[in-house]
C-alpha cells in the first residue's frame, strides 16, 4: 500500500551583499512501503577498498556531465558531485565570476561515519558507494555499507548493514532519499537513536575584499526530527539555531521503502533585488504588529491572501489584505515566522521576527 503526504512549504531570505540576494524555498513529501530498486549500470566508486580500509571519502569527487543550474544562479552551475563516507553528498559549483562567491547543494541521508564490512576480518561481504549519471538526474547508491561506530561497541564486529540512496533530478530540482534494508543491532541501535541526521542543506561562501584570507557564509538546513514515519520537518540557520538543542534529528534509521522527497521550489527559489522590492513587511523585528506594503504591480495581480507560518512550514493563520494592512502578532510565541503573499500570479515570501 502506498501513502502519500503532502509538502510543506518553508522560506527564507537573505543577502550577503547587494549583488546576493535570494528568497529560497524548500518542499518537502514523503512515501512509506515503496519498492526499493537497486542501482543498475552504475560505476563503482570504492572498487579499491582494500580490507583494512575505511571510506575516508573527502578527496573523492565526480565531475558531472550535465551540471545543475538553479534559478538566479545561472552563472554558477554545480558542475562537481562531491563525496562525504557519512551518507552525505553534495552538488558543488567549481567556477567563479568577477563577484567571488560559490554555491552547493547537499543530501543527508543518514550523518554517521560508514566502512566497508571488510573492515573487520569477521567479515566477508563488502560494501561499496555506486554512481550512476542519466540525462534526468545523478544517484549515489551505499549498498550494503557499515557502521564505523561498531568497531568500538562490544565486541567490535560489524553485526550491522545498511542500504539507501540519494539521486537529484534536473528537472524538478528536488533530491530523493531512499531506504532499502537495513539490519542494526541492538546495541548500535541504542547508541544511534534521536541522532540519524536527514535532509539537505543549500550553502553560499563569499570570499571577502579585506586582502585576507576571510569569507562570509549562509548556510539553510531543511533537517527532519522524529519519528521517521511521521518525521516533522524544520528550517534551520545561523538565525535560529539556538532554538533547538543541536540540530533537528531523527529517532531512527528509516524503514526499509521509506523515501524522503526535497524540492527546492522553482516558483520563489530566487527573487532579484528589484523584484524583492515590490513589497515589503515592516517592522523587522516586531512586537505587536507587522504591515505589509505592496506597490501598485503587485495589488494589479490580484492579491488573494497572507499566509503566516512557523519554522516548520505549518499555517498558523490566513489574512485577506488590502494595499497596507496590519496584522496582529501579539499572541505569537517568540522566534522566527514567514509571511507569505499569494496573488493570482505571484507567491512571495518574507520572514519576520517576533520579540
């Protein structure tokens, strides 16, 4: 039987200087009991593992055939896969414009250090990371992959296996985690629960016109926390990182057919300086109310309403508006909150902050 849950929407905007200015959007869906397929005509990446090695994987990196352009980042295409032995993969962009900054994507599929079972001498199946590029996406399979971590549990053997993949599709702009079996032991089990990090997470590094060696960072976590079948899904960055205790984790590894869909939305994922200017939602940080000022363009398209919501997606309330309206936020808890404008032909979204 096959479930489906729809996406929630999260946003964020953010400049590093007047020539960086986006407005991001991640979706978010996910499948229970689907059919895990393994990779087929794919290149094995850890063919060379020997016995005693592990996958200290951070020298290793694909260039891709095709590379991935994100809306308001056409002149930075993620043209290099780059490989993490945690279950983490990244779409980096190698080259660099008169403005000094570089972009990449990530997928996190698990957050914990992996080996190959012919680590340990006990042990005779091998585990392997397999590659695989189409003209629709790029896949990175960990097939049968261990837990470092179990070398220094018990008696040190490698009771556990685990198998997922992460493909990123061009098209869509959306990355899939998927989970195949898996066989944990007990003590590995306890050892791992409420810390199984999954989700992705876009960055940007500039470097700075200082004569030194100094770079300014942005880094947006779309992170999973909970029950991994029914998993809440949480916007994390440097702005609120200190509402949570750490970052947001999962209880446990995923059941076997469990996939995990992010999208970054095409719609709102990047939004000139100008066009960011078309409306505005003052003041920032506010205490007891907010306005939201639109400029003639934007009520002419037919504004329909204002949704507010909180870090995780979810609607706290809906307002129709006229050209500037206030809205009453007294009753909000403290933190960060979006407010998103939806007219018949736009969608915008703005955060605020409430103190």
């Amino acid at each position: 039987m096959k479930y489906f849950f729809t996406f929630l929407l999260v946003s964020v905007t953010f400049s590093l200087t007047a020539q960086i200015e986006t407005d991001l959007s991640f979706t978010f869906s996910y499948e229970l009991n689907q059919t895990y397929q393994p990779l087929e005509d794919y290149i094995n990446l850890t063919e060379d593992i020997g016995i005693w090695d592990d996958y200290d994987l951070e020298d290793i990196y694909v260039n891709l055939n095709k590379p991935f352009i994100l809306p308001g980042f056409e002149d930075k295409p993620m043209d290099i896969l780059f490989l993490e032995g945690n279950g983490v993969i990244y779409l980096v962009n190698s080259s660099s414009s008169d403005v000094r900054y570089w972009i990449d994507w990530g997928a996190l599929a698990l957050g914990r250090p992996n080996v190959s079972p012919l680590i340990d001498s006990n042990n005779l199946d091998p585990g392997h990371i397999l590659f695989k590029e189409t003209e629709e996406s790029i896949a990175m399979e960990f097939n049968n992959v261990a837990f470092e971590e179990e070398l220094f549990l018990g008696d040190g053997r490698l009771r556990s296996r685990i198998n997922f993949q992460m493909e990123f599709f061009y098209e869509t702009l959306c990355v899939e985690i998927r989970y195949g079996f898996s066989e944990i032991s007990e003590t590995l089990m306890e050892f791992m629960t409420d810390s199984i990090l999954v989700g992705n997470v876009f960055s940007i590094e500039k470097e700075l016109d200082t004569g030194f060696d100094e770079y300014e960072y942005f880094e947006l976590y779309g992170l999973l926390s909970g029950d991994p079948n029914q998993p809440e899904f949480f916007l994390v960055t440097e702005d609120n990182y200190m509402d949570f205790d750490g970052f947001p984790t999962l209880r446990s590894i995923p059941d076997e057919g469990t996939v995990y869909r992010f999208c970054l939305d095409e719609t709102t994922a990047v939004s000139t300086t100008e066009q960011l200017e078309s409306l505005s939602v003052y003041p920032n940080p506010a205490s007891d109310k907010i306005f939201i000022k639109m400029d003639n363009e934007f009520l002419q398209s037919g504004v329909l309403s204002v949704q507010i919501m909180n870090v995780s997606g979810q609607i706290i309330e809906e307002y129709s508006l006229a050209d500037s309206e206030s809205i009453n936020i007294t009753h909000l808890p403290n933190g960060l909150y979006f407010a998103q404008i939806i007219s018949e032909k736009y969608s915008v979204v703005k955060r605020f902050i409430k103190k």
